[in-house]
C-alpha cells in the first residue's frame, strides 16, 4: 500500500470508531434517562405511599389521641394520588 491509500484506510478506521463511540454515547445516555426516571418515580411513590400511610394511621383510636379527622378534600387529595400509583396485588391489604 503507498501513502496515500493508508492514509485514506487510517482516516476510515478512525470514522467508524467515532461512529461507534457516538453510538455507545447515544446508549449510555438513554439508559442514564430510563434509570434516573424509575429511580424518580420510585421516590415519588414511595414517598406517597408513606404519607398516606401516616395520615390515614392516624385516625385508628381518635378518642385516645385527640386527633381530629381529614377534611374532605384532603381525602380526596391524597386518593386519587393513591389511585394513580396502586398496585393491586399489594395495595388491597
């Protein structure tokens, strides 16, 4: 092979692997994104599922704690939330 022709090959080598490294780029970020959205959604829910958890625990013995009941648009708030992440198998306890 002379100069010019090892030249050009060296050149394509070098393409493909920056392809190939813009690939891998492109991979790794959409799998960071797919992995930080579960993490956040996880959160999210767990977070709600202790809230209400709490706040509805809290209304089991009324006349020993001296709690006061929910208003009603507090239920309704923290239901549909719950609502929107149940899991049936493990929320029907």
């Amino acid at each position: 092979m002379d100069e010019r022709s090892q030249f050009l090959a060296d050149a394509a080598a070098q393409r493909r692997d920056r392809e190939l490294q813009r690939i891998n780029n492109d991979i790794a970020i959409k799998l960071q994104s797919l992995a930080r959205g579960y993490l956040a959604r996880h959160k999210f829910v767990t977070g709600v599922r202790c809230t209400i958890s709490d706040k509805f625990s809290q209304f089991t013995d009324l006349e020993k704690s001296g709690k006061t009941l929910l208003s009603n648009d507090e239920v309704l708030k923290w239901s549909r939330l719950f609502l929107r992440i149940k899991r049936l198998p493990e929320d029907n306890e």
